[in-house]
C-alpha cells in the first residue's frame, strides 16, 4: 500500500501480507467495519494453530486496516485439551445489552459451541460459556460446528452445522459403515445419531435466550440433507453457515460441497424455507462465464466467509489458499452487485478487491497479489489434494519475503485490473533456476505484448519488458516458458516515453 494517505491503495489480500486470517465474518459496528475470523499461522501445519486477531477499518477508507492485538486466546476455554487445541471460524454479533459476543467451535466436530463477551469489537474477550439447554447441560445436538449468530430486532439467533453427502450416496448395504464413519467423525453415539429425524447433519437455527448461552427453542433446518432433487442440488450445504438479512430477506451464505464456492440461499423467513440461489464466488473463478473445474484459475481448497454493506456498497469477503496447503489462508474481499430480483452476480476473483476502482498503472507491487495463478493442472479441493501437489506454484515465503513460488514451464500469473497510461515499463524481480522467456500479455493464454529471456540466480535478478499497453483498465498476466523453476518477489510499473 502506499504511504500517501490521498493516493493509498488496496489490494487482495488485504491485510498485513504476512497475515492469515481466513474464514472471515465482516460486520459494521458504529463507523468501522470488524473482520472476525480463524487465525492461521504462516506455513502452518494445521488450521487454525493461533490466537483470534480482529482487524478493522474506518467504514469509508477500507485501506486502512489495523488490529490492537490478541483478542482472544483459546486457553481460556476449559473445553481446550491437547487433543483439541485450536478454535475455528467465529462469528460476533452485539447483545441487546450493548455488548459483543463471539461465538466459535472448536477443532472437529464434537462441540460445544462456546462464547466469550466483550464491551468492544476489537477488545480484550472473554469466555463466557458453552451454549446450554435449559437445564444447563451442554448443548450439543445436530453437529455444533462454524457458528453464525444474527440479532434480528432483538432476536439472537444462531445457526450452525456441516453436511457429508453420506444421506445421498446412502443404501441398503452401506447404510451401517455410514453409521460407524458418522459416529467417529461427529463424535456421537449410535443413539445420539438416531435421535434425530433424518440424522444430524445439515444446517440448523436455533433461538438463544437474552443470556445469549441458553437454546430456548428446538432447532429447525435451513437445509436438506438430501440435495438430490431441490434447489441445493447443483451447490450442495457444506460448511460456514453465515446469516444476513437486507429488507425483508435472509441471506443464508455457506461453503458448498465442491469446497471452492461461497454460495447463498434466501428465505423470507429465518428459520426455513430457503431456496438455494447459486455461487456468489469461486476461489477459481468456477462457473464465472461458463469456466470449468478443471480449467481453475487458482489453487483450491476450503472456503468461507461472508458479505457485508460498507458504506451502501456490498462486498463478499472470503480467503485464498498459499504455501500448497489449506493451512496458510489470507482474506480477500471483491465488491459485488445484486440483481433487481435480490439474486447477486457471481463476482470475479480480482488484485484490486477493496480498492474501488483499477489499481494504478504506475507503481511497485508485491508478486503474490496475483488472483490467478496456474499451470494448467493445479490442485483443488481438500487438503488431500493439495497435499499431494506439494511442487504446484503457490504464494510462498521464506520467514522475510513474500514470493510467488515453484513457477515452471507455462505458468501463467495474473492481476486484474491496473489503469495502464500506455506503453509500459515492467520491471520483474525473480530468482532460482529457471532459464527461458517471461512474456507479459493482457489475458491468460493471450498473445504476448511483450518478452524478455530470463536466466535466473540464488540471489533476487531484475529483468525488463516494454509493453505496449492500451490506455483504461487492463489485466497483466505473466507466463514463464523454459526450464527449471522460478521464483517471483515483486513487479513495478512505469510510464515508458521513449518512442
């Protein structure tokens, strides 16, 4: 970001580049907007392996994010043990006391859901409680996993769980492995299992009392468990329920099934009744004009997050995945735009997110806010599959530096948009030990407007390409052809006058 408070920028990702704070819950809380999410740690092994960080900007300048330091650290619960160390994905709402509560999960999928409260959105919290029913024991129906919570004219309403597509793939033969995979996986017993009509799984609601910790009614499904047939048959519930309502209407927000979409439902009520409208976005840009999961644009992995009003304008917040694991995830967020039927255009994973408007054609900028990155072949989905992919191009670092890493024979990078003046300067810093042509050119697979060899070094190179740019918004796309593997550190533009 630039130093000049009048010309400063943002970009995607839009926090700290060597901060990690994915499953992120957006909120507009008297002038600032709070983004509360997980907390990774960079090149981690696990998810959620830190303390919760809540970053916040003033509502009408989103380049100026800030955070006052831990907020809330997991040694406070007692439910915290060395087999469940880390807590995932909360969400905050402000009680009709006036206070600010976080609600979270812990690590797997056996519960409690549990709160902690402060006097402020970004203050010291602490742990209140696990929700509870009546008689105060430990609520722990359905699967108590990635909270949502809504304050709905007074109504505190909590929504929660996660969907295998066990119930869809279901049959006569298989139906009691089923049973032992759900048993061990959620934790439950066989009877617990059973208790509830057509099992635990899927997404529920439930109303809590002005204790903001006691279930005060039964929980009612947001979802299927069967998609086979419905609405939610082509986005399938997942994981990351989030809730939010505009007018009359409820926006369910959720992470599919494919495991690289945000997707949405809406309801007129709160409680049930919604039907599944589509994707809001796709960390590979799936299903934007038409693009197929094989022809993804980004490593993929697990997604979650949420939209949010800033200012009058909306935008959806979600996170990326970096170092080739689903443990090192860093929020981003794109404007987007809803249809006069209160449907909302797929947005396009973009460099400039937050900024407004094209980022400037002149300038340094760091590698790795690149929004596409691919070889043609990356991986997607769980953290399997990434897993197995240990030598794709990925965001990486080195405990100094934020780079592009493992960039081989047709890779391409891409940033969307800058505001080119014309014929350009680029100025690349790489290093390793590829040797061929790095060519810039405005689309991927597109012709080249520009190429230059490269034979890189140990040490940071610079190298130099003069392109010749249209004037307006433009994408600037990189693609290494040759041998070896590269590395990418930063770029910087520059108006070129000579003729």
């Amino acid at each position: 970001m630039h130093e000049n408070r009048k010309n400063r920028q943002v970009y995607n990702p839009f926090l700290p580049l060597n901060e990690y704070i994915p499953d992120g819950e957006p909120h507009v809380f008297g002038d600032r907007v709070y983004l509360f999410g997980s907390h990774d740690r960079e090149n981690g092994s696990d998810f959620c392996m830190q303390p919760y960080v809540i970053y916040s900007a003033p509502a009408d300048d989103l380049t100026d994010w800030s955070a006052k330091g831990i907020s809330y650290d997991p040694v406070q619960d007692p439910h915290v043990n060395e087999k469940r160390r880390y807590i995932y994905a909360p969400d905050c709402v402000q009680g009709n006391d006036g206070r600010f509560y976080l609600y979270y999960c812990l690590e797997g999928y056996g519960g409690p859901i549990c709160v902690a409260v402060c006097d402020t959105p970004d203050g010291k919290y602490e742990y209140l409680g696990a929700v509870r029913n009546p008689d105060g024991t430990e609520y722990r129906r359905f699967i108590p996993f990635d909270p949502a919570v809504i304050n709905d004219e007074g109504v505190i309403r909590l929504y929660y769980g996660a969907l295998y597509p066990f119930e869809d793939q279901r049959t006569p033969e298989n139906s009691d492995s089923y049973d032992q995979i759900q048993q061990q996986m959620f934790m439950k017993t066989k009877e617990e299992l059973k208790a509830e009509p057509n099992g635990v799984m899927g997404a529920v609601t439930v109303v809590l009392s002005d204790d903001m910790l006691t279930v005060k009614s039964e929980p009612c499904r947001i979802c299927p468990v069967r998609s086979t047939g419905t609405s939610w048959e082509a986005h399938p519930f997942f994981e990351g329920s989030s809730i939010r309502k505009t007018g009359d209407t409820y926006y369910f927000i959720y992470a599919s099934w494919h495991n690289h979409e945000l997707c949405y439902a809406t309801s007129d009520r709160p409680d049930g009744g919604f039907t599944a409208r589509g994707t809001i976005i796709s960390g590979g840009d799936i299903g934007l004009l038409g693009r197929k999961p094989e022809d993804t644009l980004a490593p993929m992995g697990n997604i979650h997050g949420s939209i949010v009003c800033i200012s009058g304008k909306w935008y959806i917040f979600y996170h990326r995945q970096t170092h080739n694991t689903n443990y090192s995830r860093q929020a981003c967020a794109e404007p987007i735009s809803f249809r006069k039927d209160g449907s909302i255009e797929q947005a396009e994973v973009t460099s400039g997110g937050l900024n407004g408007k094209p980022l400037p054609g002149t300038g340094k900028y760091p590698a790795v806010i690149c929004c596409n990155l691919t070889n043609g072949h990356m991986p997607q989905g769980g953290v399997s599959n990434i897993k197995d992919s240990p030598d794709a191009p990925c965001v990486s670092s080195d405990g100094r530096e934020r780079f592009i890493h493992h960039i081989e024979n047709g890779t391409w990078i891409g940033y969307k948009y800058f505001e080119m003046k014309g014929r350009s300067r680029i100025r690349v810093i790489y290093r390793g030990d590829g040797e061929g042509q790095l060519i810039a050119a405005t689309a991927i697979q597109g012709e080249a407007v520009a190429q230059t060899k490269v034979r890189a070094h140990r040490e940071w190179t610079a190298a130099e390409l003069i392109a010749p740019f249209a004037e307006g918004k433009t994408a600037l796309y990189f693609c290494f052809i040759g041998t070896g593997k590269t590395d990418l550190l930063s770029f910087e533009l520059e108006e070129d006058r000579r003729r």
